[in-house]
C-alpha cells in the first residue's frame, strides 16, 4: 500500500531526497577539494556582505515592530565584525584535519581478516534553530567539512538574513563544482515544515535543535528521528571561600556580561558564606554595569537594589542582564544546588585550593567543568575546532561542543581472501 504524503512532508521527502544525491558526491571529494569549497565560501559570504547586512537590517526592523526581546535581537544582528567572525571560522575550518577517513581502531584477526573502523559522515544533517543566522554559516561549513548536507530552518526572525545567506552558500559551492544542494534552506515552509522535517522518517540523518528551551522541548519530544539535543544554558560559577578576589570579579563578570544573550553565559553566581567581602565585590561589580541581581535572603543583606529571588529563578536562564545569586556554606551544598538546576551546559569553580577543583570537576556533572575561567569559553571556535554546531548537553554520542568529528559516525571495514565462518 502507498501512504500518500501531504504537501509540505512531500516537498520535505523531495528536499531530503536531493541533499542526499549532492551528499554521494561530497562523499567521494578529496580534502583539498572540501578545503577549497569552504575557501570560496568565506569569499563569497565576504563578497556579499552588503547584501546581508541588508537582508539583516530588514529582519531586525521586523524584529523590533514585533516587540522582538532585545537578547533575541542581539542573537539576530549581524554586524562588519561578526560578519569577519564568520568569513574567519571558514577559514579556521579548511585549516582543520579532516576527520573522514580516519581510523579509529584496527586489528588482523586470527583468520587473517584484516579489520579496521574508520569515520565516516552522518550523512544528511537537519538543523533547527532561531534568529541565529551566524549558525546557518557556521553548520553550513561544518557540514561541507565533515561530508554532510545540511538541511537548514533558522526561523521566521532570520528568514531574510538566512534566505540571502544561503543562497550566496548555494552559488559559491556550484562555482566550486559541488552541488548546490549539499545546503538547503526550508524557512519559507513555516512551522509546517519544521513538523515534516521533525516527523519525516528517510529523511534526514539526524537532528539537531539549537534555541530556547521551548524548541528543543518541542523537537526532542515530537521528533521521530534521531536527534543530538543541544540544552538550555542554566550554568552557574561557584565562587569559593579560597578564591582569589580579582579573579573572582573578574571571571563573574565576563561570565555574565560579555554576551549575555548566548548559551555559555552564566546565570547563577554561588558564593561561600567565608568569601564575604569577594561576593560584595562581585556583586557590587555585576550592579555597577547594569545587572539585576535576584538574591537570596542572605546576599540580600550584601547588595541593595536587588530583588528577592524565588524557586523559578534558580531554574531561570535569562539570556539578560539579570543573574541569580545564593550564599552557601560549603562546597558540597555549592554542589546540590548546581545538581537540582543546572542544564548541564557549562560549570565554573573559582577557586584556589586544588582539593575543591578536584572534587567540583568529580562531582558535577555537565558537558563542560572549568576552574579559574569563564564560561565564555564553552566555543567551538575557542576549543579550536572551528566552528560549531551546538553545544550538546546529552551523553550520547557528542557531548558538549560539536564540531566535525561529532558530526560523524563509524564504519566497519573488514578485508579479507576468501576466509568463511565455521
């Protein structure tokens, strides 16, 4: 029996169907070849930047008409500078080893098989994510990189931005030899087909929600096919009773006010009840540049001008100018604070007694555990793979920032003259 397919999941199946024809011929291309692709895609992203920026303004005019909440249109501004970012990961990207082919591990069985197991592409890779159109170039170059499509829905907040983008993308790897479906955009099928790209089975290889804690909700419990979850950024520092003071300040700080409107920013800061004149200092710094502070009834006898925290902000990540703060009396209550809240992102200690880095890194369990840094830090870019396409929070398969290997898979390859089984 035929099952008749609506028309977005049909126009789904045809979309699917085409990256994964384009994916068989960037399977077979060489890393010079793949390396020149990404090449001409930072000249062609460069070249065009004028017509981004444009398409850009029009989104965030758009955004602004509607209310749009100022962390989101951070998210969704496109400027020079981030632009050059962009042009800048290509170029890291094609520097990279290429991780297809690699062998994993390999032996020579007693039988004289020989047998080895090697990285391979996912192959086609679905992207969900939201006024983020930095990640439409981003997963776009991993995806050339590590032998993968990308099917890409950026959402209706970047969908002038993203429909530009993508189609410099398209031109610059058809000017390259590649065809152009090896990328592919579907926000001009609305939330309709985000659905079909979610439920479609044969379609994409595997999914991957980057946003809000509402849209990855969504995927991962509407999903019916695999999907890489990329977590919400409830992340805290814990500030010591043996932390150096400036250190303090200044790691609190970056964490929370560098980019306040990303996953890696910190939205709780935990302070030991003996680090009393540091938290003030923290605190008073934090204030000092505009952050509202939600505190507990002690840090409420710390600070003024703050506002009482309650239950929901310790679970709260504000993507804003705001920050949770709690006083604790050691270590091990530091710890089953982060436990019941944290998401799993990223977690700093700031501290100088090795004892209590030890025991942080141990105990807490999260994608990304640092001592003595900010949580800015958790970057593909930074960690030198690149770019990224998410910072997974599950356990499976990738974990924290992914970058090319994490978008591969393995396979088996076993040589043998003849032998058969008895």
């Amino acid at each position: 029996m035929t099952v008749q397919l609506d028309s977005v999941t049909q126009q789904i199946a045809t979309i699917t169907k085409a990256a994964r024809t384009a994916q068989k011929t960037l399977g077979r291309a060489s890393r010079a070849e793949k390396d020149a692709a990404l090449a001409v895609m930072a000249e062609a992203i460069d070249a065009n930047r004028a017509a981004i920026l444009e398409a850009n303004a029009k989104d965030l005019q758009r955004g602004q008409e509607n209310n749009t909440a100022d962390a989101l249109l951070d998210r969704l501004q496109l400027t020079d500078e981030r632009i050059d970012g962009l042009v800048s990961a290509l170029g890291e990207l094609a520097s990279l080893p290429d991780p297809i082919g690699n062998v994993l591990r390999g032996n020579n069985l007693p039988n004289g098989i020989r047998m080895q197991q090697i990285r391979v592409p996912l192959g086609v890779v679905g992207a969900i994510y939201e006024a983020r159109p930095n990640v439409t170039v981003d997963i776009a170059g991993i995806g050339i990189k590590s032998g993968n499509a990308v099917i890409l829905r950026g959402g209706s907040a970047a969908e002038t931005t993203n429909g530009v983008t993508i189609s410099v993308l398209r031109d610059a790897l058809e000017a390259n030899g590649l065809p152009a479906d090896l990328i592919q955009g579907i926000d001009e099928l609305g939330r309709d087909g985000a659905n079909a790209l979610m439920t479609y089975r044969g379609g994409v290889d595997v999914l991957i929600p980057r946003g809000g804690p509402g849209l990855i909700r969504t995927v991962v419990e509407q999903a019916a096919v695999p999907v890489i979850e990329t977590g919400a950024g409830v992340g805290h520092v814990f500030v010591d009773a043996s932390a150096d003071p400036q250190k303090a300040v200044d790691v609190v700080f970056n964490s929370k006010t560098h980019r306040p409107s990303v996953c890696n920013a910190a939205e709780t800061v935990l302070i030991h009840k003996d680090a009393k004149e540091t938290g003030v200092n923290v605190l008073n710094t934090l204030q000092s540049s505009g952050v509202l502070l939600h505190v507990d009834p002690t840090a409420a006898t710390w600070v003024t001008d703050a506002v009482a925290a309650t239950e929901e902000d310790w679970a709260t990540e504000y993507l804003d100018m705001e920050m949770s703060v709690k006083i604790v009396d050691d270590i091990a209550e530091a710890i089953e604070h982060v436990e019941m809240y944290s998401t799993g992102h990223t977690e700093v200690i700031l501290t100088e007694n090795l004892s209590n880095a030890e025991r942080y890194i141990a105990e807490v369990d999260a994608a990304v555990v640092m001592i003595n840094a900010s949580s800015r830090f958790t970057d593909g870019g930074q960690f030198g793979l690149g770019a990224e396409i998410g910072i997974s929070t599950q356990k499976l398969h990738a974990r924290g920032p992914m970058g090319l290997e994490e978008l591969t898979s393995t396979k088996w390859i076993l040589r043998g003259d003849g032998q058969i089984r008895h």
